[in-house]
C-alpha cells in the first residue's frame, strides 16, 4: 500500500519525511536546498513552536528552524 503525501508541517514531531519536492521561487528555497532540503533527503521533526512557528527539524545532521509556511510547501512521504 502506498503511503500518502503529506508535508512537514501535517506530520507530528518525532516523525520523519522523506522528500519528494519542495517549493521554488524564492531566495529562500535555494538556501534551504544548500542545507539540505533537496528531493529523497529524510527530513525529522522535532519541535514546534507555540503557536505553530518555528519548525525545528534536523535535515542532512543539521537542527534547522523553518517557518511553517515554508514546511507546508515541503513535501513527501511519511517513514516510520
């Protein structure tokens, strides 16, 4: 069975992703492709922050802060 795609934002802390696209148009998503965020990369969530912002994650052996409405353009499918 195949599993849904989902984007980092949706999943809970202490799950994983496994990317399958991330958002463009932005000097952000060429930053945040350099630490890591690039497609098939496995991305863990660990903590969100009150109200919902910021994300941490750890991406590429890195514990990165994203903005969640930047974690709603990444997406992918959930590990386990």
């Amino acid at each position: 069975m195949e599993k849904e795609e989902k984007t980092l934002g949706e999943i809970l802390p202490g799950e994983s992703l496994n990317i399958s696209a991330v958002g463009t148009g932005s000097p952000v998503w060429r930053r945040l492709g350099e630490l890591g965020f690039t497609k098939g990369a496995t991305v863990d969530k660990l903590y969100v922050g009150f109200g919902g912002s910021p994300i941490a994650v750890r991406v590429s052996g890195a514990v990165i802060a994203v903005r969640r409405e930047d974690a709603n353009k990444i997406k992918g499918r959930q590990t386990f």
